[in-house]
C-alpha cells in the first residue's frame, strides 16, 4: 500500500514538471506522448517528428508545443462532419443545376 503510494506521488511530481517545461527531453517526450524511446528515436532518424540537436549534437530536444501539434496532425473527423459535408457538397450541387437555363 505504502508502495503504491509513493509511486502515484513520484508519477505526480513527473507529470507536474512535464507540465511546467517548454523543451522537453527524450524521456519527457516519451512521457508526454506516450510512445516508448526507441520508436522516438527512429522518429527522429527519419524526420518524422520535430526536434532539435544540442550544441555538440549529442542532446536531442523537443518543444512541447511542436510535439502536441505533430500528435494531432492527422486528425479523423468523426461521421456527423463527414454527414455535414456531404448534405452541404449535395445542397451545393442542386443550387447549381437550379440556376442554369437549359
């Protein structure tokens, strides 16, 4: 129990610091987006996600912003919005065929 307790406090206290940085580090990033190290790393190797490289080149950071966004780049619209603009494309088509003098 005690045990328990402790690592919901340390888990806290991580995620209150991830909250409060702008420049994240490796294992901030994988903390925030949830994806494991290494497939971070080959993200990176493939500049396929933002991040930039220390002075020496060693250190790879991320800004937090920039790695929200690129977690929702690809977003999925839900059926009502797929409804809305299909009635809207359809509405459009008739009002285009109702004005023409044949």
């Amino acid at each position: 129990m005690e045990k328990t307790v402790l690592n919901e406090l340390q888990e806290i206290k991580k995620f209150t610091l991830l909250g409060a940085k702008k420049a994240l580090t490796m294992s901030d990033a994988s903390a925030l987006t949830g994806l494991s190290k290494s497939h971070i790393y080959k993200l990176v190797g493939a500049k396929k996600i933002p991040y930039y490289k220390s002075q020496g080149g060693k250190l790879t950071y991320f800004d937090k912003s920039e790695l929200e966004a690129w977690q929702l780049q690809h977003r999925i619209k839900p059926e009502y919005e797929i409804e809305q603009e299909a009635a809207s494309y359809v509405a459009g088509k008739h009002s285009k065929k109702g004005g023409r003098h044949v």
